[in-house]
C-alpha cells in the first residue's frame, strides 16, 4: 500500500536515525493497522494506539489515514479470529510499530530523536513484556542510477504487498519511508526501508517478535534500551 505523505521532505540524514524500544506513540503522517491471527479464536484485541477487527493478517482490507499522536485507523476484514493488533506509522523519515497481543505490548522506534544523536545499533537482543524482541540495521550507500532503481524495486514490493504501507515526500520519487510485516499474535516479522536520495544512502531494518520460550535457540544478549552503536550488514 502506498500513499503520498503531505509534508515537504526536511534535509535530514541516514546517520540521524535513533532506535528506541517503548515509550509512546510519537504524531504519525499514515498509519495501518493489521489484525494478528490467534489459534483458537480470541475476540478482538484494542490498543491504545488504534483499533483492528476480525480477520487475518493477510485478508484484511486496510484503511490509511494521516494521524497524529494516538489516531485510530479502523481495519474491517471478513472471516478469521484476530488475537491482537499490529500498527504500521508513518512518522515522515521515521517509523514506529506497535505490537498488541497475549504477552503484551511492544512498540519500536526508528526516528530522529531530539538528544539522540548516536546511529542506530548494528544489532539488538532484549526480552520485553513476555516476548523475544531482535533488530538489526544497515547502512546502503549507492549511486544515484543504482539508487533511484533500488527506490523503485522496493516501493513496487510495498505496494504489492498486502501487509506493506510507504510513504513517498512530494518532489522527489525516490524519498521515501517503506514497512512490510508478516506472522501472527506469536511470531511477527518486520522490515523497513529509509531512503536519503540527497546523499544516496538507504537505511534497511529487521526486526522480529516472538513468544518468550519459543524460539529454539537462546539469543546472544546485545545492548540495552534505545542503545546505540554505528550499523554493520546484519
């Protein structure tokens, strides 16, 4: 799914991003909400953040809608059990999402923080709220002609993807901010993409959630909350 973002694209950089884990939501310019399949049937799960119905995550039908801090996007979908929520937001050259589901409740952030001026962490292991959280990033730097395809590659596979949401800035076709998710109120999978055609670099995210004890190996422990170190190819 893709959508134009109404705001001018600001001059900022790769190397501004910051992550963090927790907090609050921070004003968004589009956000999706999806509902999260459960196993035997739960009803509908709310979250302060936003509201999803029945249905699973790859049949919703999936309204966008520019809010700003705590809007509600509502999503409607026919069939399935829907055991929690997952928000894609659209925060200009930053994103946020928002899991809400049996272990609780776990929001990243990947924004230009004010007092944060460290890059984003190479890699990050933490358990919160019942749940295995994992995120790496990495740092593309291309040149323009590889870029701008590059651009276009990934804002084609969001927008075909039916549980994708970018954000394009007006003026420029390769300034953008991309989510794709995939799994279920046990195991959630997400990506992003954050692209800064004025220096041709591309920020690329992976991040992951998973039910405490499920995974079948133990994690190797790396840093803390909102920890910063320079990225390297996960």
């Amino acid at each position: 799914m893709l959508t134009t973002l109404q705001t001018s694209y600001t001059d900022t950089r790769a190397g501004d991003l910051a992550w963090c884990l927790g907090g609050g939501p921070l004003p968004a310019l589009a956000v999706r909400d999806l509902p999260l399949p459960g196993p035997d049937g739960l009803t509908d799960t709310p979250s302060r953040y936003g509201t999803a119905t029945r249905g699973t995550l790859g049949s919703s039908a999936t309204a966008i809608s520019s809010a700003g801090s705590g809007g509600r996007t509502r999503t409607t979908s026919a069939g399935g059990a829907t055991a929690g929520t997952l928000q894609l937001r659209l925060l200009g050259a930053s994103h946020q999402v928002v899991i809400t589901a049996g272990p609780g409740e776990c929001l990243e952030t990947v924004a230009c923080m004010p007092g944060r001026r460290t890059p984003l962490p190479a890699r990050v292991a933490e358990q919160v709220a019942g749940w295995e959280y994992e995120f790496a990033a990495r740092i593309e730097s291309l040149p323009p002609h590889v870029f701008a395809a590059r651009a276009q590659e990934i804002l084609a596979l969001v927008d075909e993807h039916p549980r994708g949401l970018a954000g394009v800035f007006p003026g420029d076709p390769s300034a953008f901010t991309a989510l794709v998710a995939q799994g279920s109120a046990e195991r959630v999978l997400w990506r992003t993409w954050h692209a800064y055609p004025q220096e041709g670099r591309l920020v690329c995210t992976r991040s992951s959630l998973v039910v405490r004890g499920q995974l079948t190996a133990a994690s190797p422990r790396a840093g803390g909350r909102c920890a910063m170190a320079r990225p390297t190819v996960p």
